[in-house]
C-alpha cells in the first residue's frame, strides 16, 4: 500500500513542513479520514518565494532553450518513473479512480514536453525596413517574468502541468499555489523537477489562505504574470487585482457546456460518449457536458439509453477495482448537488434517476439525470460542477443553437450530426472556445485550452499556451 506524504512546500529549492502560520488537515473524499496536515505559508514564506522567483527568473532566463528542455525533459522522465505512486496519491486525496489519476499523470508529462519542446522553437520574424539605414528588424519574444499560478483540486497534475510546463520551457519561473484539498500530487511533481536538477527559484510551492496568498503574490512588482482556473467570480476578482499591475492574465474559468445531438446521429455512440464525459471525475471538470438538445423524434430512444448507463455506473473509492465513478471533493458540494436537484425539481423538472448522496462514508453522489428542467432553473444558468445531466427535446436546429449560445459562458460545446455540412455550420456558430462533433476529447496536449466570453482570457496548452508566458519585442538596428 503507497503511503500519503508528508506535506511540504517547496521556496528556493528547500523543503518546508513546518511555518508559523499553521497547518490544514488534507482529507481522503472517499471516507473523510485526515491524510495528512499541510504547513500554510504566511507573510515570511511568500516573502521568501517571491524572493526566490525574482533571483530564479534572473538564472534562468539566462539558460539555453536547449539546456532548458534537457532540464525539463529530466523531469518529465521521473513523473513516466513515478507515475503509479503519483497516480495513487492523486486518488487519495481527489478520489477519481485510479485509472483516470494514472493517464491525468501520463498526460501531464505529455503537456509539458510537447511544451519544452516548442520551448526550443520560440522563433520569432524578420520585417523589411522603410528606412535605407536601417539594418535590420526583428521581432522576438521573451519570457515574461515571474509567474503566479493558481489551480484548483479537480485535476491536481493536469492544471499545474499546463502552467508550469509553459512557463518553463519559455523562460519564467513560478511560483504555483495548488489547492489546498489537493497539495500532495503538486508538491511530488515538484520533487521530480527537483531531482532533475532544476535551479533554485524556478519553481516554487505555496499553499495557505487563498485571498491572502494572492493579494500578497500579485502586490509584488516581481511577479510579471498570473495565471488561474477556477470559478469565474474568482476570476474576476483576480483580474482586477492583476489589471493593478499591469499584470499579464490567462485565465481559465467556469462552463456549461451544451452538447446538440441531431436527428441523424448515431444515438448508441453518442450515449456512450456522453455518459463517459459526463460522469467522468463525478462530472467535476469544467469542459464536461451539462446540456444535452435531442432532436425530438430521437430523445426518448437518447434518454432511456443514458439515463440506463448513467445508472449501471458504480460508484466507490477510486483505489477500488471497477469503480467508474468516486466521490465529489467535499461535503458541501454533496449538499450543492442537492440544492440544484431540488430547484429544478420545485422549477417543474423531471428527475430520471439519481438525486441524491449515496449512503455509507464519503461525499458520494449518485449519477443525476433531469429532464425538461425550466430555464429559468439555478442547474440551467449556473455549473453545477457534479454528476447532474440535464436533458431536453429540440424540433429545429436554430432553436438549439439558441440555446447552447444563451449563457455568458463559453468554454466547451459539442455536437452529433454526420452531415458534413451540419458539422461545419454548428463549428462555426457555437459560441466557445472548444468545439467538438461527435466526439470530447478536444484538450490534448498540441490543442489550446481556454474560453469565450466570461469563461476566460487567453489560452493553455499548445503553442497559444506556451506564447502566453512571452512579451513581444521589435529590435530595429540602424546603421
């Protein structure tokens, strides 16, 4: 059995378990057992890790972008070497099964060398001059600086991998706040770029009181960049707090995505996928689909289907064999689901099957499936961000596009249709930043991730997220 680890942060290339702010239990969502206490950073060890950041970027940025990827790719090395343990502690304090935690933890090293790699080809381009003097003049980019990096428990390698892989490989360093639910799976990626010989400074680990974590890390002229995902009000707030500085801000936020499915769709493929992506991480991912709009003369054939496989899934501690679902992150998103389910149900909606917490330890909530939920209902306007699916009949398409379009978010939508021309049309008009036809799984590690509207700014992964830790400079050199 792998053992929860101590839990430390990490400043200037040291390890620190204890600080004189205090310590939070960290808990396992399966049972509700302490794992372990995490020491919370206060005024002294931000001070310090801004202090590290600023002399770490200096160093650096300095380094080859070849010399740089070697460092990284070392890394990457360790995390393929270590991904079980990692993948198993995941489980524990997240409580996804275990075979999601192991390919999130696979994927991360993924993002991160496809990262390192375009580290190395950060090209920039030559301009003609006007002027018969002038030399030449070349536009080039360079690392923005230090970086803040905030990202939240629903994918505890994954987020952190997109930021500190881009920051990284273009020439920043970072200092990286991981939830606080979910420390231990950031703190053992961290340990990998550590024994990889990754310079003091770089790469930095603090948890403790968010607000005074941020308003502390983005007061500092030292830090250049915020990156964030997490909720859109929180979003926000930091926005405004980055936009004080003058601060460059990617942020990834909240969804609800909407998923069309068309009178020609294969509706056996379509369920499938869509339960999986659905149910996928107890529906705790912020690009899973919420909406479903079945063409009429397919919806009871599309709902029977899912609502028979949202319930054959089974629910458990991810370290259990054939679970295909594990617990929400903590008791009051249990009591969230509740809320949702119990408006929509007083609002005039249909619950097909789930709708309530499963019995025994453990913040277990079972598949949700709602049908002809109003709109004016809080599960039709705000992510539930949980196992709750919503499902409703459309008879033209414009209605549906309407729909999928009326909130002010735009993150993930999707659709089914195998009219080519039908597949164009909705890529085209579907407001978000990710579209996917007849398929989910638009985040890979060579795509960028991010979204319209209020569900973000900017991008991660890809080049976009690699070229978001970069300023543009034009060099004209006269004679």
């Amino acid at each position: 059995m792998i053992s929860y680890p101590q839990l430390r942060l990490y400043i200037d290339g040291h390890w620190v378990a204890h600080t004189l702010s205090g310590e939070l239990p960290v808990e396992n969502p399966a049972d509700g057992s302490i794992l372990g206490r995490l020491p919370l950073a206060g005024p002294m060890e931000l001070n310090a890790a801004l202090e590290a950041a600023g002399a770490g970027f200096k160093r650096w940025r300095r380094m080859l972008a070849l010399d740089r990827f070697h460092v990284i790719t070392a890394a990457t090395r360790l995390l393929r070497e270590r991904a079980k343990h990692i993948a198993h502690v995941l489980t524990l304090e997240q409580g996804k099964p275990l075979a999601e935690s192991l390919r999130e933890v696979m994927l991360s090293a993924e993002i991160i060398d496809f990262l390192a790699e375009e580290g190395k080809r950060l090209y920039g381009r030559t301009v003609p001059p006007r002027l018969p003097n002038v030399l030449s003049q070349t536009v080039m980019r360079q690392p923005v600086g230090p970086v803040a990096a905030f990202t939240p428990w629903n994918f505890p390698a994954n987020l952190p991998a997109r930021k500190i892989g881009g920051a990284l490989a273009a020439g920043c360093s970072v200092i990286i706040k991981p939830a606080e639910e979910t420390p231990a799976t950031c703190m053992l990626m961290i340990e990998a770029f550590h024994d990889a010989g990754l310079p003091p400074g770089v790469l930095n680990m603090v948890c403790g009181n968010p607000s005074e974590v941020s308003e502390t890390l983005l007061a500092s002229e030292l830090v250049r960049k915020l990156s964030f995902t997490g909720s859109v009000s929180v979003g926000k707030t930091l926005g405004e707090l980055a936009a004080r500085g003058m601060k460059r801000y990617t942020a990834e936020l909240g969804g609800h995505a909407p998923v069309i499915v068309c009178a020609d769709a294969r509706i056996a493929e379509a369920v499938k996928l869509g339960v999986a992506a659905k149910f996928r991480n107890a529906g705790q991912v912020c690009a899973a689909p919420i909406r479903f709009y079945i063409h009429e003369s397919r919806y009871e054939e599309f709902r029977d289907t899912f609502v028979a496989q949202a319930r054959a899934l089974k629910l458990g501690s991810g370290l259990n064999e054939g679970v295909n679902m594990g617990p929400l992150i903590h008791e009051r998103r249990v009591q969230e689901m509740q809320r949702f389910v119990e408006d929509a149900l007083i609002q005039g909606g249909r619950l097909c099957c789930g709708g309530e917490r499963s019995d025994g330890k453990g913040y277990f909530y079972a598949p949700t499936v709602l049908e002809r939920v109003p709109q004016q209902a809080r599960a039709q306007r705000i992510e539930p961000f949980g196992p709750i699916a919503l499902l409703e009949p459309y008879e033209h398409i414009d209605d549906a596009i309407a729909r999928a379009n009326a909130l002010p978010v735009g993150l993930g939508a999707y659709a089914f249709t195998h009219d080519l021309g039908l597949a164009h049309r909705l890529g085209e008009v579907l407001e978000a930043g990710m579209v996917g036809i007849n398929h989910f799984a638009v985040s890979q590690p060579e795509t960028p991730f991010g979204g319209w509207k209020e569900s973000g700014i900017g991008q991660e992964s890809g080049i976009e997220g690699l070229l978001g830790y970069t300023d543009v400079k034009l060099l004209s050199i006269a004679a």
